[in-house]
C-alpha cells in the first residue's frame, strides 16, 4: 500500500464523517484508477462514497443511507510498519451536506 492508498482511505474516513460537525467513523476504500470507491460507517450511519487524493490530501463526495450526499476533504499521512507491506497512518476530515431530500 501506497501514501496515497492511505490518504484515499481517509478521505473515505473524512468522507463517512459527512453530516455532523463531529464524528467518529472507520472505512476501507479500493483504489480504481484515479478515484478510490468506499464504504465507511460512523455514529451517523453508513455511507458510500468516491474520492480521489494528490499527495496527502483529498476530496470526494458521499451518499447515505438517508439520501444525503456530502462534500469532504482530507489530509493524512503513514509509515510501513516494518516491512510488512502493511501501513499504519492517521487522517483529519471535514465535510458537508450538498444535498438533503428531506429538507424542504
């Protein structure tokens, strides 16, 4: 896994975020081509989202399970946990709702 592999993973993270001002959440994304697909889920719910990164930062945009679709952004950074292939990092996120079908 790559620097940016990471940084994709927090934009998921940032990206599950999405909603509240503050949130606690976890995510996987799979890098395709430019953009990394994920699925996180936070103390607001489930969300799916796309992103994409150039060196630590990134942006996406998520939906979830209630319609809303979010905006985010975020920086992280890792290290290679020996060398193991594996990486281990940490990632800041901020985001907002675009859209809500139940506002009116």
């Amino acid at each position: 896994m790559s620097a940016t592999f990471l940084t994709r993973c927090t934009l998921v993270l940032a990206t599950a975020a999405l909603g509240a001002c503050s949130s606690v959440g976890v995510g996987i994304g799979i890098p395709v081509g430019p953009v990394t697909i994920g699925v996180g889920a936070s103390n607001h719910g489930v969300n799916l989202g796309v992103g994409t990164s150039v060196g630590p930062v990134g942006v996406g945009v998520g939906v979830d399970q209630g319609g809303r679709v979010s905006a985010g952004a975020g920086v992280g950074a890792s290290t290679e946990i020996g060398n193991s292939g594996v990486r281990a990092g940490v990632g800041v996120g901020t985001g907002t709702v675009i859209h809500d079908p139940n506002k009116k």
